[in-house]
C-alpha cells in the first residue's frame, strides 16, 4: 500500500513509501523506493521488517536521503532489517 511520495527539492525523483501487510503470521513493514521521474525508474533503497511507519523521512540533498537516522545515497546504498521472507 503506497502511503505518500515525497519529492526531491529539484523535481527530479520522488521517495514512493509502501506498508506492507504480512498477512496472519508476520508483523508489517515498511519499503522505500526511489523513482526516477524522467525516465520512471524505480529502487528499492529501504526496507524494514517491524515497522508500521517511519518515524522519519527527509531529503538530505538531491542524491542523500534520511530515513529514521539511516543517511543513504539513493544511487548505491540500500538499508534491510531482518527480512522474514
């Protein structure tokens, strides 16, 4: 379930938030992509098992991003917890 999508200051990419709902037998998590929007590329750059919601997320600059105190390059870096899957 997309939740929001918070855009870069420069237009040029956009975080995509998702809650995932395990189902009966695992807890929810939450993923973050960042899409490209010329060319509608999508990376995975977070994800996080036992988490309903991030407590927090900023755009740091145009290729840096903040999720909760984890800094990412959204080109190279991508933050997992444990994955259940």
């Amino acid at each position: 379930l997309l939740t929001r999508s918070i855009p870069s200051s420069d237009g040029a990419y956009k975080m995509n938030v998702y809650r995932n709902d395990g189902g009966a037998t695992v807890d929810w998590s939450t993923t973050i992509s960042v899409v490209e929007i010329a060319t509608g590329h999508e990376r995975n750059v977070y994800f996080h098992y036992h988490e309903y919601e991030p407590n927090s997320i900023s755009w740091l600059d145009d290729e840096h991003v903040q999720i909760n105190d984890i800094t990412l390059n959204i080109h190279t870096e991508y933050y997992e917890s444990f994955d259940y899957r």
